[in-house]
C-alpha cells in the first residue's frame, strides 16, 4: 500500500526517502522504529506519523530536541494535522511529507562538494524502491525493482549502487544507465543472503544509491529486506572417552539467537551427569563451552573395568527446535579394581606373618620342624636356654625367625606425591607462559589451545593423582591443584622440566 514518502535532509546535506506503506510510522535513532535517522539530535522514539482517511497527523513523543511544523514547535504527546509539502523538522534533521501522488513525481537530490553540503530543490531525478514482496530464505534468491527518472532538462548518465548490503549479496541487472529527459526505466535488484550466520534474521534496511553525471548528486531510496531464521545447532564433546571430566562445546551455526539447556543421556540410566554451566546463550555465530563430570549412579565394589557409552545434548529453549548431541564413552572402574592385588599380597604376607610368629611360639628355637611336638612334649618353659640369635642381613628386618624386605622410598614424582611448578614465569595479564593444566593428556597441533583449563605459574603445588602417560613428546601426570583436576605436563622428554618432586 503506497501512502507516501517521507524525504529526510541531514545536516551533512545528505538526502533519503522512505517509502509509506503502513498507517502509523514511528521516527527516531533506534532500530525498530519505521523511518530509522541515525542523527545525535533525534531521540530514539521521536515523533510518530499517522496517515487516515481524515487527513495526516504529526505528533511529537517526548523528544529532548523537539519536533516542529515550520517554526513551531510541537507540544509533547499532541497530534499536529499536517498537509504534503509541510516543511518538518525532528531536532536539526529536516524532514517533507509527500503524499502518494506527488512522491512519483517530486526528485530529490544530495550536493557533493568542499564545505557542508546543502539540499538542491531542482527536481533532477526521481528514484523508488519497491521492496521483495516476501522476506527471503538464507541462501535463497529475491528481487527488489528500482525505478530511476531523469527529471532534469538534459540527457544524464546514472550510476547505480546498493551500499547497505554486503556486494557477495547482490547482483544489479545494470549498474549504468543513460536517460534522455523525462525517461524512466527500472532496473532489477537480485538479492541471494548466504546461508550462514551473517544472514541476520529480521529487517534489514535496502537503501539504492543512483549518482547523476551532469549533476554531481547522489540520491537513495529506501525499501527494506526481510530475512527469514533458520536454526544450525552444533556440539562437540572432547574427549571422547575419558574415566570422569569431559568439555562440551555448542556452535550455533544458525542466523538467529538461541538459548540452549545442557544435559547428559545414557541408555541404562546408571550415569550421573553434572554440567557448569547447565545452559548457554549463543547468538548467530557464537559458541560456548561447558565442562562435564559424568559418574556411575553407583559405584562397584569389585568388577573388571567397564565402557559406558552416553550422549551430551544441547537442547534449544524453544519447542521444535532441533536438539544437538555428541557421543561419548566413560571409562568406569570399581573402587577395588586397581588395588585388589595390592590387597590380596598384603592379605598374604600378613596370614605367612602370622603363622610364622605362631610356629616361633610353640617350636622356640626349633627350626625348622618341632621335635617336641613330634615327641608329644610340653612347649619348653621360660627358663629353657635360648636358642642361637639370627642375624639380620643389610637391608632386611628380621622378625620371627624370618627376614621382611624393607620397601624403600619413592624418589622423584610419583602416583600419590606432591611436585612444584618450575620454570613457568607469570606473563600478566594471560599468564600464557605458566603451565596448562589440560582436560586430557595432549595437544592438538591444529587448536592447541582448546582444551586447557587454567595456567599454573611458578611456586603453584599440586598432588599426584595419577600417571604418567607419555604421548612420545611429554611426560603427563593426572594431578589436583587445590581447585580441580587436570593433565600437565612434567616436561619434554629429555628436555625441560616443569614440575620437580616436593
């Protein structure tokens, strides 16, 4: 529906029109309003235009610079009736009202040149948008049809040009044309937005920009470009298999903003999943990670080790959105699994210690079988000569007439110790020099630094919870720094160290 144009004129001497194609038309700076002037002396909700079938009204809403009808100023929030040709101002941005009949025929032009520039009222060339008749799919093509009229005397060359939108996004069926006078011709607009985020959904402002030869002028005018969402949800879980700690990272691929819950899945229900943070905000192109700690609901006792597939999922706040999910495998151990044999050689070395120190009491000295026994004898008495006293040999204990070895102690780091960062200096404020403590042992050559968790400088002590492991380039140990667990790197194999035994 054409009710009109409005034709701003800034004070730089630019010039743009915009089409009226709905009743009521909010002006001012911010983005949602109809007619958007980007000027520091309009206020974001201005003025507002009413077209009815009694006439055309201008009211002013509370602006701090005002809005006036000639040299009257507009009081706040009271509808002015205004009639086409009116000269309007909103703060220092000059502003006519152009009824539909008059706006097919009443140019309008921007003076470039030294010095600020001034509106020319010589109706030279005439220019309309008319904008796609639907908004558009990401990666779809539409069309816009501009219409140029040469209203001046002479024959002028024009150029044309779309400067709002990317130049990847259109295509212009002519850039150039030559217009005798009171010719008119129209050129077509193929707008194709990639599908990507960049294709912002919502309205976008198609401003066409025509510049005269003869005149030196440039002229735009205004339509608009509507883009339809679409949703891209990704995720990706690193690693893929660990014994306890995971990251989760959502990418939202899409052209629209989306909220997204975390959670965790596993067909037998016996894992338990704990995600910081539990949701994420992700705008057009944006991604976020989450660390995850999946663990047995409950823990075995005894029992090989055992791989329980489960799946991370990403899932959009809105209904019907499609949920994103990313595989993974815990690597569940029993709480005995690793130490039963530990447990069993003590278990045994204290049963042969015990009946060692029984065979002593009853035999006394008599190694190694038990004549009295044999004989049906009583246990010698207390006052009975004491048999030859057994020398310990270096290194070994010797008690109830059999020799313990001494175990001696660890050197150097190890499972269940303590160690020191070294030669990691703090370079503030990232601190990139200090040592990562990673969510697995390794880096990845291509993004090396995707799975770190914080840096740990010189002097920071930590306990060994775990290790090595050796990736033929570091030597890793599963350590806890007094804030969470990780992988660091003792140092290069061969090469510099940075942790040292405490």
């Amino acid at each position: 529906m054409d009710l009109g144009m409005l034709r701003v004129v800034t004070p730089d001497g630019q010039t743009r029109e915009y089409p009226i194609d709905v009743p009521t038309v909010f002006i001012g700076r911010a983005e949602g309003n109809r007619v958007v002037i980007d000027h520091v002396s309009v206020s974001r909700r201005h003025a507002r235009l009413v077209i009815d079938p009694g006439g055309v009204t201008l009211e002013d809403l509370g602006s701090a610079s005002g809005t006036f009808v000639g040299a009257q100023r507009l009081q706040p929030n009271s509808p002015q009736v205004i009639f086409p040709g009116h000269e309007l101002r909103f703060g220092d941005v000059e502003a006519w009202f152009i009824g539909a009949f008059e706006a097919s025929a009443a140019p309008v032009q921007v003076v470039r040149g030294p010095g600020p520039a001034a509106a020319d009222t010589r109706q030279t060339v005439a220019v309309a948008v008319h904008s796609p008749s639907a908004p558009v799919a990401a990666g779809s093509p539409t069309t816009a049809t501009v219409s140029i009229q040469n209203r001046g005397a002479v024959a002028d060359d024009f150029t044309i040009s779309v400067p709002d939108l990317p130049p990847s996004w259109v295509r212009v069926s002519r850039t150039a044309l030559s217009l005798p006078p009171g010719a008119r011709e129209e050129v077509t607009v193929v707008i194709t937005p990639p599908p990507g985020p960049e294709s912002l959904a919502g309205e976008h402002q198609l401003s066409v920009a025509v510049v005269s030869r003869v005149e030196g002028v440039e002229v735009r005018a205004l339509g608009r470009l509507v883009i339809l969402p679409f949703e891209d949800l990704r995720c990706e879980l690193r690693p893929q298999r660990s014994r306890r700690d995971f990251v989760l990272t959502a990418f939202n691929a899409g052209n629209a903003p989306t909220g997204v819950a975390l959670a965790g899945v596993d067909d037998q229900s016996a894992l338990r999943f704990q995600f910081e943070p539990d949701a994420l905000e992700l705008g057009p192109g944006e991604g976020a990670g989450a660390r995850v700690r999946v663990q047995p609901a409950r823990r075995r006792l005894l029992g090989k080790p055992e791989a329980r597939p489960f799946r991370a999922e990403a899932r959009p706040a809105l209904a019907g959105q499609h949920t994103a999910s990313a595989d993974g495998v815990l690597d569940e151990r029993s709480l005995l699994g690793p130490w039963i044999w530990l447990i069993v050689a003590a278990l045994v070395v204290a049963a042969v210690t015990a009946a060692g120190y029984g065979y002593t009491r009853v035999c006394g000295s008599s190694w190694p079988l038990c004549p009295a026994d044999d004989q049906g004898s009583s246990p010698p008495s207390s006052d009975a000569t004491p048999g030859p006293t057994r020398t310990a040999t270096p290194g070994r204990t010797a008690t109830a007439g059999k020799t313990a070895t001494v175990v001696p102690t660890p050197t150097g780091i190890h499972k269940g110790g303590k160690a020191v960062v070294i030669n990691s200096a703090p370079n503030p404020p990232t601190n990139d020099n200090c040592l990562a403590l990673r969510s697995s042992p390794g880096i990845n050559p291509a993004a090396p630094g995707d799975n770190i968790l914080r840096r740990l400088c010189d002097g920071a002590e930590v306990s060994i919870l775990d290790g090595p492991t050796n990736d033929g380039t570091y030597q890793w140990w599963f350590i806890n720094d007094g804030q969470g667990e990780g992988w660091a790197a003792e140092g290069r194999t061969g090469g510099e160290k940075w942790l040292s035994p405490r």
